[in-house]
C-alpha cells in the first residue's frame, strides 16, 4: 500500500512525447474501464439474476445519473486544467492554492449532488415516460446510488488533480480495488441476499466510497507541492474563478448532453423493455470503443495544460496531433473488434433472444462510426488544456443537444423506427467533429501567431 500512494507525477514539457501520451492514457483508459465495471457489472447481474426488467431500470437511469455526475465533471475538468498549468509553470504556491481550493469546493458540491440527486430522481423518471413494470426498480435504484454519490465525487475530483500533475497510475489503482470490492458485494447481495437492484446500488455505493477514501489518503500523504494541507484548507476566490472559467462550460456541456440524452431514452422507452434493454447492452459495449479516445484526449489536456503553462507552443501543437493520429487507429480497430464478437459480448447481459437482437442491430448501425468521435473528443481537449472552454460548449451543444433533437423529433413525426432513431448519434458526431475540426485549425494558427508577436515584443 505504501508503494501504491507513492508520488507518481510526471512533467510533460520535455521527453518524448508519444510516451508521455502513452504512459498517460494506458493506466487512464484502465482506470475508466474498471470505473465503468461499476455500471456493467450491476447490468450483468440483474441482467442475468433478476430480470430484464431490472436490466432496462438500472440501464436507463445512465442519463439521469450523467446529467448530475458530468455537471460536477466539468468543475473537475476546470481544476485539472488550472493545476496543470500550475505544475508546468512550476508554480508551487498557487499550485497549492489550486488544489485546495478544489478539495474544499468538492465537500459542497457532495451536499449539492445528494440532495438534488434524490430530489429530481421521480421527476426525471417520469418525465422519460418510464414503462410502470421499470418505474419502481428505476426509482429504488436511483435513489441509494444517489444517498451515497459522495465517494464518487471525491474520486472523481482527486483523481483529477493526480491526472494533472502527470500522475494517471495511482486513480487507476484504486479504481481497479473499488471495482473487484463492487463486482464481489455485487454477488453477494443479489445472488446470496436476493436484494436485487438494491443490493446493486448499496454495493456501487460502498466501492466507490472506497476510492474516493484512498484518494485522500493519497493526496494527503503525497510528499509534492499538490499534496493537501488540511489546515491550510479553503477556497481562494481568484482560484476558484479560473477554475469556474475553464470548468463550468465542460460542465454545463456535459449536464445539457445528459439532459438531452434524457429525451432521446424517452424516445427509446416508447419501443418497450425488450428495445430499452438492447439498448442498454448496446451502451454498455459502446464503452469499450469510446474509452481509449476518451483517455488519449485526457492525456493531451494534461499535455497541453503544462506545455501552454510552460510556452511551448509547437511541442503542444505536435502533442495532440500525435494523439489524433493513434486514437483514430485505435478507435477503427477496437470497432472492428466489437462489431464482429458482438454476439457472444451481448451474451454477457441477457439470455433473451429479443433483446439480443435489439442489440446487436444498434451495434451493427452505430458503430462503424465511432473513428468520428476522435475529432470532437482531441481537439475539444486540447482546448480545453490552454483554458479555452466555452467555445468547444457550445459546438457540443449545437450538435450533441440542437441538432439531435430536432433530428430525433422530426425522426418521430415521421414515424421512423428505432434504427433511425439511433441514427441521430453518428450524425451528431459528424457535424460536431466537422465544426470541432475547423475551429480548432483557425484557432491555433492564430494563436501561434499572437504567441510568437508577444515572443518578438519581449526580446525587443
């Protein structure tokens, strides 16, 4: 244990690039996928020990639970890249202010995401048009996930200032401990104490407090200027400002795509269980797919972050388009993969021959245009690692809330079915990675020249 909560940072502003990204992404993606065991794992077991039922209830809270979850996120987002610029500009007193600052502000927003969690869970589920035969697991579930949010809050923001400061090793550690103590409470709960999605939910909560104690400890014992000085803990409103500036947009992005994606399983739920519970097993192999673009563009948030806090302008530019460049590569094969297993992957959620087949029709439809993601996911990154935020907001928003929507209602009105419904994805992706692109080109030709002119002006 003590060798796990060792300091593990990294400086990102010299050495070969390709390994920074590489030695960044690989515990990152490990880490997410074992934080996305949590979800696959409670289907599993309620997918294959309760019923479908269960399996559509606990599936379709995701975008309920997202929509809270990522509004927080984009706080985390926002003091990762203030940290990093910190730790690259080898600014230790406000790096210290930063992180702080972060630990401190995380408390409330666990009181915040408690009370408003538990408070909206009713509400949203109706508002979904939840079917009456998953309304009660869908309200039981989500309601204990919620009580005990706070582990993954804490989680969620620690890890960010340890994946700031170069560091992705120890938050995957701890994720994978959490995960195996989630899959064997799991277990126990519903197949020894038949507790059912309950059991599901106390088992996700319990795990996920776990992480977020080690966390602390971690942080707390850490030796570097990013550890936690508890008496010195408060918020520094100059901090917290910056931190607002670059989170915020992230957050509210993500809280709003969640948001929308409550529309779009109200447009799933009216095609009945057998269609909600393929789509679930469909969203939670998509994970899989979307976990190593997710993770390589983290990687060049923290690259970019320190380089930009550090002025080396061209190193950043050649970071992320070498993270373009091996996302997409492994983005197309891991698709590849997934589209030709893809029955036997289904098989892991669900006997049923019906949802299966829902299953695999999504998959078959929405996957071949996972490469599409890379765009939006790299270049919104990179953006957001020299703290330009609002503008890739509001791209997402246009195309992932906007345009899906219309597209969805229109889609309805029509009378389409559900292939053309999930079909309103890849055309999200494809508008936003085209505006995504074209911004994130003019952008950094003019700011590489406004960089090089101040250059100029001080050697003069």
């Amino acid at each position: 244990m003590t060798n796990i909560l060792k300091r593990k940072d990294a400086d990102m502003t010299q050495g070969n690039i390709w390994r920074h990204l590489l030695t960044f992404a690989i515990p990152t993606a490990i880490g997410l996928l074992f934080q996305q065991l949590y979800n696959i794992v409670d289907t599993i077991v309620v997918g294959r020990f309760v019923s479908s039922e269960a399996l559509a209830a606990v599936g379709s809270t995701t975008p309920i639970v997202n929509m809270l979850v990522g509004l927080c996120m984009g706080i985390s987002t926002g003091a990762g890249v203030v940290i990093s610029q910190y730790y690259g500009a080898h600014d230790t007193k406000n790096l210290s202010k930063a992180v702080n600052t972060t630990i401190a502000f995380t408390g409330i927003m666990c009181v915040f995401a408690t009370i408003v969690g538990i408070i909206i869970t009713d509400p949203m589920l109706k508002f979904m048009n939840t079917p009456g035969n998953v309304f009660p697991e869908s309200h039981r579930y989500l309601t204990i996930y919620f009580a005990g949010i706070t582990g993954l809050m804490l989680y969620n923001m620690g890890g960010s200032i340890l994946r700031a400061v170069g560091d992705s090793t120890r938050p995957t550690y701890f994720l994978i401990l959490s995960a195996l103590i989630n899959i064997a409470l799991d277990l126990l709960f519903v197949i020894v104490l038949d507790m059912g999605v309950i059991g599901v939910a106390i088992a996700t909560d319990i795990a996920q407090l776990i992480s977020g104690g080690l966390i602390l400890v971690s942080l707390t014992k850490t030796e570097g200027a990013y550890a936690i000085k508890w008496k010195e803990m408060g918020i520094d409103r100059t901090v917290l400002k910056q931190i607002f500036l670059v989170g915020m947009p992230a957050g509210i992005q993500q809280a709003i795509t969640s948001f929308s994606n409550v529309f779009v399983q109200s447009y799933i739920n009216a095609f009945g269980s057998a269609v909600m519970a393929g789509w679930t097993s469909y969203t939670k192999l998509d994970i899989f797919i979307i976990i190593p673009v997710q993770s390589i563009a983290m990687a060049s948030t923290t690259f970019v972050g320190q380089n930009y806090g550090a002025k080396k302008i061209k190193r950043l530019r050649k970071g992320v388009n070498t993270a373009m460049k091996y996302s997409v590569i492994i983005t197309v094969v891991l698709a590849a993969v997934v589209i030709v297993f893809r029955d036997i992957l289904l098989k892991m959620f669900t006997k049923d021959a019906e949802v299966l087949f829902y299953g695999s029709t999504f998959l078959v439809w929405i996957t071949p245009f996972y490469a599409l993601t890379c765009m939006n996911q790299i270049y919104a990154g990179a953006l957001r690692g020299v703290g330009k935020a609002t503008v890739p907001m509001v791209i997402m928003l246009a195309c992932f809330v906007g345009f899906r929507q219309i597209y969805l209602f229109v889609n309805s009105m029509l009378g389409g079915g559900y292939i053309s419904m999930a079909l309103g994805y890849p055309a999200g992706w494809l508008l936003c990675s085209v505006c995504m692109t074209v911004f994130y080109m003019h952008f950094m030709k003019d700011f590489e020249k406004r960089f090089e002119m101040q250059e100029n002006s001080i050697g003069e």
